[in-house]
C-alpha cells in the first residue's frame, strides 16, 4: 500500500513535468531517426536514446524527492518503500514510453528483426535505465551534476568500441547488444549480461538509499 | 464608512485572540457607542483595531485560559548532544526534556544551532554524540522546502497519511480540516509550485501534524506568514498543548515566550533553560 | 506638563481614579472619559480607557450590565461592587500617604539651599 502509495505520487509528479514529458518522446525519436537509413544503426540509437531518457527521468524524480524522503520517513515509510516506490514507477513510465517506439519499429522494420528479442531489450534497457538514473540521484546531489554524469556515460556507450573489453563495463551495454542479438541475431549470453547489470544497479541504489535515510543510531523509541 | 470598517476589523481581532463570540459583540458594541457619543474618528479613539483587540484580550487574558492540564510524560528527552562540522563546534552539550502538554521554545542568535539541533531532534541527523528518547510519534515541519513541486496540496496530505496507516478519504480530510484552521483552503488543481511561500508553509505544517503525531517538531515553520495566519499558527500551538501533544518550536521571535513552559536558549553563553 | 510624563503618571492612577469615578455614581465609558477630562487629568482615549475598564471587571471590583438608552443606543453602564467600594477607601488612604511622601521629599528639594 505505502509502496503503491509512493509509486503513484512519483508518476503523478512526472507527468506534470512537461518539459520531461517531451524530452522522454523526443529523445529517442530524435536518436532513431538520425540513423533511420541502417536498420541496426538506427534500432541500437534508439534503445540507446531510451535509456538515456528514461534514465534522466529517473534522475529528475530522485531530485525532487530529496528534501522530503526524510519527512516519509518521519510519517512511517521504511526506505524500501520509498526507493521501490519510485523504481517501480519509472519502471512503468519506461515501457509506457516503450510502447509506442516497439509499434514504430516494428511497423517500420517488422521482417528484418526478431520482435520478440527486440521487445525483450527494449523492457531490459528500461529495466536498466531507472535504476542506474536513481543512482546517480542517490550519489550526486544536484540534478546537473548527474546529468552531466549520464551525458558521458551514454557518450563513451556511443564512442566505444564494441569490441573492446570495457565496453562490458558500461551500464547500456546490455541491452544494446540484445539490440544486436536482436536485430543481427547473434547468441544469447547478452541477455544474462543485462540481467546481472539491471539486478547490481538496483542494490547499489537499494544499499545506497537506505544508508540516507537510515534511523539514525542516537534517536531511540520508548518502548520499542 | 471608516468607522464601519475599522469595527468589522475588531470584530476580526478580537476572534482571532479567541473571545467568545458573546464578549466580542459587545466589546464592538461598546467600542461603536463611544466612538457615537465622543465623534471622535476610531483610530484616534482607539488606535488600530489590532492593538485595542490586543489590549483588550490581555485584560481579559486570565478568565480566557483554561486551568494547564499538569504535563504529562515525558514525550522527548535530549541529552548531552554536541555537533561540530568540521572544526566549528556548532552544539555544545545540550539538554532537552519536553513532556506531553508542553511548549517549549529554541532561541538563539542566527547560526547558533537551532534548525541543527532540532534535526538531530527528528532523527534526521546524527549528532556527534548524545541521545535522543522519543515516547510517541514524531512530526516535523521544516522552515522551508520540503514540498513536492508538481504535486497538489491534496496529494501531500495523501502521501503523508499513507505513511501513518490512513486511508485517502481521511487523509485528505484531515488535510483539509488542518487547513481550513490556519484559513487556507486547498483550491482543486493548484500545484504546490504555484502556491505562494507563505501558503506553501501552511501545507508544510500541515503536513507535518496530519495524523496527530505526540511530538511536534516546528523549525520557524511561519516563514511568509501574514500577522493573521501567524497569529493562528501560535493559537494552533496552544490547542495542540491543550489536546496533550509536546511541541518544539524554534523562533527567533520573541512575543510569545511569556506563554511557552520552557525556553532553550542556545547563544553561546547562556546555557540556562528557563521556565 | 510633557505628554510622556503625564502618560506615565496617568497609567499608575487611571484605574484609581476610575473607581473614585463610579463610587460617586454608576456611568458608561464616555461619560468616564468626559468625567476625567473635567477633573483635569486630560483626553483619555477609548483604547487606554476601556481595557482599564475590563481588568477592573476581571478583578471583580466593578460590575457591568447594559442598559437601553432613551435617546440613543444601548450603552454599558458599570458600578461599582461591595470589593470595588472597599478597595476605592483603601486606595485614597494609601494614595495619600504615597503622595504625601513624594510631597515632602520634593518640598525638601525646592526649599533646600
């Protein structure tokens, strides 16, 4: 109920922002339509510009609810609510947003790619997108500051070299190689690697919320 | 008519310094009469409304409280907290016993550790050392922000009464009842960004005591208050002692300290709590 | 006299003087006002005359009640209580020794080398 309660007011809030409305639908329409002569180009581009907006989105929902976490804490939240709350939220948002760039591609390139596979990356690029934007909002605190940080991650995820070992490191690679297991058919192991990431991002903002908003050691309650 | 104003106005006053509405007819009705029989103009007979209203509350000030219920538990208790940042020791060993059915006031010169003090109170900072014991639930108003921009008054009291068990209905009912006491009403599709600082403030308060907490922590909560709504705040504070909460409440203002049961003064140098 | 000086004095004995007032007979708050200002002691304003009024109330020593005017409106008529008759011959006796003294200690001012 409380988590419910959390998630629903974090949607609530998103959606009047209208400014992040915008930039969650122009962004990867912008991306996919760039490269719109490659199929494969255009495809990673967009997953790349979903996750980047769904990530700022996330960004943006943990920064406004900085100042107040410790108030909902007061009025009887146990973190968990408060970060699954939210998560749970952008979750939602990213393949509401999904959607309709899911039917875009498959109208456009239907035959040439495995929509099931592309589906899958899609859910797991947003799956690893809000995690990793309530992150950098956990770490940073100012809203520019994390989406500088996520200007140069998703900039390196465009500059390196797919080949290149460190390419394993960065947060998009995962679903940007179901992209193209999807669209080129390779093997499968990319899948368990997104996985892993979606599961390690959302401890790290887990641990990392619950270390801010912990009961702080010297407050006891009488009587408990 | 000016006359005819400046006696609705006193009515005004008067309500707000909590005169029954008997008393207050006829404070006007006397007030009318001699400004009838003297001709003379109101201000000059008798000042601005606020001050005669407060002149004459005081005079009736003992028949209008009733007895003070004698304090009860112990609700809060602070010992021996002390913070630094750094190298600048901002708290020095500090003590705080508030018991249910108390005011107790913070005080102090900017920067002396006031708003600090009371977060460590909250438990939404830790001290350096010390402890905190709260018997009850804890409510807190900050002195500013904690609102969510783009969400709607209505939408607050919901978040806020979820945490504490209640349901939508109720929380924002009592949403609105809390409001209404420091007359403001919720309009429908007002964002809280669109709200102005000193409104803003009410829905901070009213935040902070949806769900009755025992303890309430109130950090200058009246920033942008107009006098009227200020004046409402302190009348609130009483009903809450009266009701058996304990309340903190830190303020640089001093025009109310006469009727608080404890002062914490926490300028460097004068350590004493007066009651 | 210095109008600051005269409030001053003024805010000591108004209530004083008030009582002595309404031990001669029963009046409303103008009337007082005008009463005063005959005696010498100057304009009071309704907002210094009043309140005075209502702590006299509170304490007991006066009580009020409404009457219907025949010209006018109703007006608030007070009186003085058995407690307010008793403390009026206490506070003449006490404000006498009380002047007599400040008397004598100014007297030694003036006539002293």
């Amino acid at each position: 109920m409380k988590l419910l309660t959390v998630a629903e007011m974090a949607l609530r809030e998103l959606s009047r922002r209208r400014g992040v409305l915008v930039l969650l639908l122009a962004l990867p329409l912008l991306c996919y339509v760039v490269r719109h002569g490659q199929v494969g180009q255009s495809i990673r581009f967009l997953m790349l510009g979903l996750a980047w907006a769904v990530s700022t989105a996330a960004l943006f929902a943990s920064g406004t609810s900085r100042h107040i976490e410790p108030r909902l804490r007061l009025s009887g939240y146990r973190s968990h609510h408060l970060y699954l709350g939210r998560l749970v939220a952008m979750w939602l948002l990213g393949l509401a947003v999904a959607t309709p760039f899911f039917t875009l591609v498959a109208l456009d390139h239907g035959g040439e790619v495995r929509l099931g596979a592309l589906a899958a990356a899609m859910a797991l690029g947003v799956a690893v997108a809000a995690p990793f934007g309530l992150l950098i909002g956990a770490l940073v605190p100012r809203e520019l500051e994390g989406t500088l940080i996520l200007l140069l991650t998703i900039s390196l995820q465009v500059m390196i070299d797919p080949a290149d070992s460190i390419t394993r490191l960065t947060p998009f690679w995962s679903s940007r190689e179901i992209g193209t297991y999807a669209v080129d058919h390779t093997g499968p192991e990319y899948l368990a690697r997104g996985v892993l990431f979606t599961v390690v991002a959302t401890a790290l903002v887990a641990i990392l919320s619950t270390i801010r908003l912990r009961t702080r050691l010297h407050l006891r309650y009488a009587g408990r | 008519m000016i006359d005819e104003r400046w006696l609705q106005a006193l009515g005004q006053e008067l309500a707000r310094h909590r005169l029954t509405p008997e008393m207050a007819r006829h404070v006007v009705a006397e007030a009318a009469a001699h400004l009838r029989d003297s001709g003379q103009p109101a201000l000059r007979a008798f000042g601005t409304p606020q001050r005669y209203a407060a002149a004459v509350a005081e005079s009736l000030a003992s028949r209008h409280h009733p007895a003070r219920r004698p304090p009860g538990r112990v609700r809060l208790r602070a010992s021996q907290i002390t913070k630094r940042y750094g190298r600048r020791t901002v708290l020095r060993p500090t003590d705080l016993t508030v018991r249910a059915g108390e005011v107790a006031a913070i005080v102090g010169a900017n920067g002396c550790g006031k708003s600090t003090f009371l977060r460590i109170c909250a438990g939404l900072l830790s001290p350096d050392s010390g402890e905190v014991v709260v018997d009850g639930v804890l409510g807190y108003c900050p002195q500013d922000g904690g609102t969510y921009d783009f969400l709607l008054p209505e939408e607050h009291f919901v978040l806020v009464g979820a945490g504490r068990g209640l349901d939508r209905a109720r929380s924002r009912r009592l949403g609105r009842a809390d409001a209404a006491t420091l007359q403001w009403e919720p309009a429908g599709g007002v964002q809280a960004r669109h709200l102005s600082g000193g409104t803003r403030q009410k829905l901070n308060l009213v935040m902070a005591a949806l769900g009755d907490p025992d303890v309430l922590l109130l950090d200058e909560p009246y920033q942008g208050f107009d006098r009227g709504t200020y004046i409402d705040f302190w009348q609130h504070v009483w009903r809450w002692r009266d009701e058996g909460r304990a309340i903190v409440v830190v303020t640089h203002l001093l025009n109310q300290l006469d009727q608080v049961d404890q002062v914490l003064d926490l300028t460097p140098g004068s350590r004493e709590v007066a009651a | 006299m210095d109008q600051e000086r005269r409030g001053q004095w003024l805010r000591g004995v108004l209530d004083v003087c008030v009582l002595a007032l309404l031990a001669r007979r029963e009046s409303y708050g103008y009337e007082l006002a005008q009463a005063l200002d005959r005696a010498g002691l100057g304009q009071i304003q309704g907002g210094t005359l009043y309140p005075v009024l209502l702590r006299l109330q509170r304490t007991g020593l006066v009580a009020a009640h409404w009457r219907e005017g025949e010209a006018g409106p109703a007006r608030k008529y007070y009186r003085l209580t058995p407690s307010g008759e008793e403390a009026v011959r206490r506070l003449s006796t006490e404000w006498r020794a009380f002047a007599g003294r400040v008397d004598a200690l100014l007297m030694e001012e003036v006539t002293s080398p």
